[in-house]
C-alpha cells in the first residue's frame, strides 16, 4: 500500500495544485439592458458587488437615475452589495470640471447620493466620473474626500472606478499626451485609494477605434499597470482590477463626415461567434498578449477581433492571484464568452 500511494502522490499533487484558488471580491458592472439582467440573474452565486450604471449627475449637481426593483430583490437574496454607478453622461470634461469645481454642485450631489442610498438601502456607491483633466485633479481629490466623509458617518462604502496608467509621464506620442491630459493625470490615485475604500483599475481599452488593433487588455500590459500602481503605494487590498468581458472588432468604415476611416466597435461574445462563422475565421493565440484573436478579408480589406474569453480571463486571474488584490471588476455583465463563468468558478473563492 506504502509503494502505491507513493506512486499516486505526484499525482494527487498535480490536481491539488491545478485546482489552487484565491479568494476575489467579485465586483460586477450591469447596464440596464436584458443580456446585462439576465446574466446578472444567472450568475448571482458569483457575485460580491453588482454596480448598476444607471445614475448620472448634472452640472448643478443634481442626480437622476433608478434601479430595478428586480436587481435590488435579487442582490438581497444572495447577499450581494448593491453600489450604483455615478457618472458625467458621455464621459463629457466640461461637465465634469462645473461638477466638482463648485462647492454648490459638489454639496448636491453628495446629498442626493445619501438620500438615494437611504430609498434603495444601497451599500454605497462608485464614482464613474471620467474624463477628468489634468487641471481638475485637487478639486476632484477634493469632492472625493467630502463625499467618502459624509458615506463613512453613515456607514456606506464609496470606491472609484479609474482609468489606467502605468507611468507619470506624457508619453512618445500626441495620442498619449491626450490620454495623460484628458484621461489619467487628474487622478491622484494614491490618495483616492486611501480616502476611499477602495478603487477599481480599469486595465481595459489598451487598444480601440482610436487606435491600430490590438489587445483589449493584454496581460504584459494589465501587470505593468498593476505593478505601477504597487509602487506607487496603493495597498493590494485597496486595489480591484478591472476586468474586460467584451471583444473589440476593427473594421473599414465610411460618413459623409469623415469619409474612410478606421474603426473599432466593442461586441458582445455572440456577436464574436457571429463574425468568426460568417467569414469562416480562425482564431489564434496572441501569447504575448495573452488572449485569441482573428483577421480575415472582406472585400480586400483586413478586419481585426481581439477575443475576450474564458483563455484571456484565466491570465488576468493569475495576475490577481501573484499580486494579491482586493479582487476584481468586470464590465459589463451579458457580454461575457460562456466559459467566463466557469474559469471564474475554478479560479477563485467569492469573498
């Protein structure tokens, strides 16, 4: 009995291994549309935090928006904390900067979030405000801190979802100059992590329609922004990583505006699986990227889709796992592959 067992250790060893988990706050962005709603429902066992993108505020500070009755009733019964979305509609920089540059408009909305969270019983809330300019940054740190002054006294969570960066500097080009002006540089990511109770790191759009094809967010990148923000002393229990579930397609396009031009679209899985078969398409693996993509010809012309799935998402997991963060947040529920689920299950424990 001694010699077989030692003969099964290796490989009881193999399977323990490959089984390993690590424990992931689950955080979950959903749209008000059914694919978003129906995976919600689907997959609730999965799920920490459900952030429904379905309130915007005003230049005056004024918050509209509502939640289904239906997200609230199923968050309840599996124990899932409810923290809306507050965002600038179409992510627009002068609203923004009327937003937090006014004591008035600041003093608001705050209010208006407490009263919300106090009709919905929400566990708090998600700052979705992008688009900051680099000039904005003190009076957003600002409107931050108020706000996570007045959530804490009532015992509610406040994060912030922000956008990627991985160096305090302009970069090689015009476009990362805009991206470091207009996109990253206003948010003193340090200090917002430490305000709040955490922030959400959106690794995703390393490419899209403004850019050639490539990765939606590619694993050398996704570390790289990881390790960027470590160093700069956010603690990996404040930081989530952000998580992509759609894919991008690149295609030819045409207005009487622009005349021909480049494009690039996010899809949703199905949609993945539509274009692969109509162009009967194979898919290959990008290894340095970490995630599968194909190009085929239509009408002499290239097209592009970078393929978000169940194989990109365990290299994402791994980076959780190595760095040992808070956990994750994926946008958007209802455009995630059918093994997303699965590799998420077996990869790691919901706290």
């Amino acid at each position: 009995m001694k010699i077989k067992f030692n003969l099964l250790l290796p490989f009881l060893c193999v399977i323990f291994i490959g089984h390993s988990q690590t424990n992931s706050e689950n955080l979950f962005y959903m749209v008000d549309t059914p694919e978003s709603f129906g995976s919600f429902k689907a997959n609730a066992g999965q799920i920490s935090i459900v952030c429904p993108q379905t309130f915007w505020v005003s230049d005056e500070g004024v918050v509209a928006g509502s939640l289904d009755k239906r997200v609230l009733d199923i968050a309840k019964a599996n124990n899932i904390k409810v923290m809306p979305l507050i965002m600038n509609k179409g992510f627009n920089q002068e609203l923004l900067h009327e937003i937090v540059s006014k004591p008035s408009s600041r003093k608001r909305s705050i209010a208006m979030m407490l009263e919300y969270a106090k009709r919905y019983d929400l566990d708090g809330w998600q700052f979705d405000l992008e688009g900051l300019h680099i000039s904005d940054r003190d009076d957003f740190t600002l409107y931050f801190k108020e706000t996570a002054a007045a959530f804490h006294k009532e015992g509610l969570q406040l994060s912030a979802a922000l956008v990627h960066m991985f160096e305090n500097l302009g970069g090689p080009s015009d476009y990362h100059l805009y991206l470091y002006e207009n996109w990253r540089a206003g948010y003193a990511i340090k200090e917002l992590s430490e305000i709040g109770d955490f922030i959400s790191i959106m690794t995703y759009d390393q490419h899209t329609r403004r850019t050639p094809p490539g990765p939606v967010a590619g694993k050398e990148w996704v570390e790289k922004i990881v390790k960027y923000i470590l160093e700069e002393g956010v603690s990996p229990n404040n930081l989530s990583l952000g998580v992509p579930n759609y894919s991008v397609h690149w295609f030819a396009d045409y207005s009487e505006k622009k005349g021909g031009f480049t494009n690039g679209r996010q899809i949703k899985y199905n949609k993945v699986e539509h274009l692969l078969r109509k162009y009967d398409a194979t898919t290959l693996w990008d290894e340095k990227a970490g995630c599968n993509y194909a190009i085929w010809d239509n009408g002499g012309v290239n097209e592009y889709i970078y393929i978000e799935n169940g194989n990109s998402l365990k290299t994402k997991l791994d980076i959780l796992e190595k760095y040992k963060l808070r956990g994750i947040s994926v946008w958007v529920l209802g455009s995630e592959a059918p093994d997303f689920w699965s590799v998420l299950q077996q990869s790691v424990i919901k706290k």
